[in-house]
C-alpha cells in the first residue's frame, strides 16, 4: 500500500538521520543522548516527516471521496502528471525521497 510504503520510508530516513546525528556528536565529543545531539535529529527529520505526512493525508483523502467532480479533477490531475515526464519526474523523485536535505550514510559514494 503506498501509505504504509511512505510510513517505511519515513521510519528509514529516522534511522539514517538519528545514526547521522550520533556520529557527529561522536566526532564533536558531545553526549550522544544529550539534548544537542537529539536536537539535531528533530531538526533533520520534523520538516520532512510534517510535509510527507500532510501529503499523504491529501492523497489518502482525494481517494476516499467520491464526488463526481472530484473524481473528474482527480483523473484529469493523474494524467496531466502521466503526460509531463518532468511533473512525473518530480514526484518519483519526492515519492522515493531524494527530496529530503539526506543524512552522508544515505549517500552514495
């Protein structure tokens, strides 16, 4: 289901922005369960999770409704999005999350 799929996603890039934020509190001495180190991890990762899941909660409800003219205005969205390699492009790209500013360990070398 694309949802749980997100909901994955999202839970894997906690990891990798948790383990990056560790690392770097490792290397600057800090206390890794300190708050400056946690900080770092809810910076890194509150935006991205806010903005995926008021995403998802849009598409979840776009689907759920069957109003002729959301229906209509759902279609003629999808394929407008089909038809635009670019647009399609786009949200490829954010659905597998190359959107996000990625913890190094997500990158590859």
């Amino acid at each position: 289901h694309p949802l749980a799929g997100q909901g994955l996603n999202l839970g894997l890039f906690d990891v990798a922005y948790l383990l990056q934020a560790v690392v770097d509190g490792m290397k600057n001495g800090y206390d890794i369960g300190g708050k400056r180190v946690l900080r770092q991890f809810e910076r890194a990762s509150k935006a991205n999770n806010e903005m995926m899941l008021c995403s998802m909660k849009l598409f979840k409800e776009l689907f759920e409704k069957d109003h002729v003219s959301i229906i209509s205005s759902r279609s003629e969205a999808l394929n407008l999005v089909d038809r635009t390699p670019m647009l399609k492009k786009l949200f490829m790209r954010y659905a597998v999350g190359e959107r996000f500013d990625l913890p190094d360990m997500c990158l590859a070398e």
